[in-house]
C-alpha cells in the first residue's frame, strides 16, 4: 500500500491519509458498520467506549480473514452529534496505533441525525486489503 499526500493540498487534519494505492493482486474485506453494542448485548453511555467497541468488533472480523489494523485502507465512521468526534478519533488512533504515519488509511467522518437505537452515537466501517 501507499499513501497519497499531494503537495499541493493542505495535510490531513488528523491521522489518516488522503488517499490509498493498493498494488494489484490484493484482497479486499469490507466490513458492515459496527455499533458500540457489546457481545453482552450492552451498550456503554460514551461514546469513546461505543467507538471501542467498534473498532474490537471490527478486529474480529478483520482476523478472520488473516488481517489487522495494519491493513485497514479506509475507515469511514459516523457520530450523532460533533461532541461525539473526540471520543471517536481517540479510538480511531488507538486502534491504528501500530501503522506508520506513512501507511495510514484514508478516513471519512460524517454526522448523522441518528442509527437505529438512540442510545447509539458511533458507527464505524472499514476496507481493509492484504496478499
């Protein structure tokens, strides 16, 4: 994978790249959008701990088909509300903690009005890709 920073836009605002090139031959997982619901059926009041949650389900997934965090080429996540963001992106950072500034995923974050359940604040999916 490499990371694409063009020069001549502004740098990421955040820890995420702004774009990706996979090389050819690599396979691709897309995960479906995990909530902050735990495998107790709970879900935690803060949206840090909802984002956890979301991240550890989505490491499930990701090593059931032989991958990690490493090789996450996307996220995209979703928050009720702007007060939300920082937990998220606390979660978000600590999941890819062990990617090199140079091999970070592209990200999107987006604000929605709600998810299926009020008490959920955080939804987040991923592509990830590896040989």
């Amino acid at each position: 994978m490499k990371s694409l920073a063009p020069a001549s836009i502004s740098a990421p605002f955040a820890r995420y790249s702004h774009g990706i090139e996979l090389p050819a031959g690599m396979r691709i997982v897309r995960t479906s959008g995990q909530l902050g619901l735990a495998a107790d059926g709970s879900v935690p009041e803060d949206p840090f701990d909802q984002a956890q949650i979301c991240f550890g389900n989505i490491s499930a997934i990701l090593a059931e088909a032989g991958m990690g965090a490493a090789d996450v080429i996307h996220v995209s996540a979703y928050v009720t509300d702007r007060a939300h963001m920082q937990g998220y992106m606390a979660a978000r950072d600590a999941f890819l903690s062990a990617c090199s500034d140079d091999q970070l995923p592209s990200s999107t974050l987006v604000i929605v009005s709600g998810f299926t359940r009020p008490e959920f604040k955080v939804e987040v999916e991923v592509w990830a890709a590896a040989e």
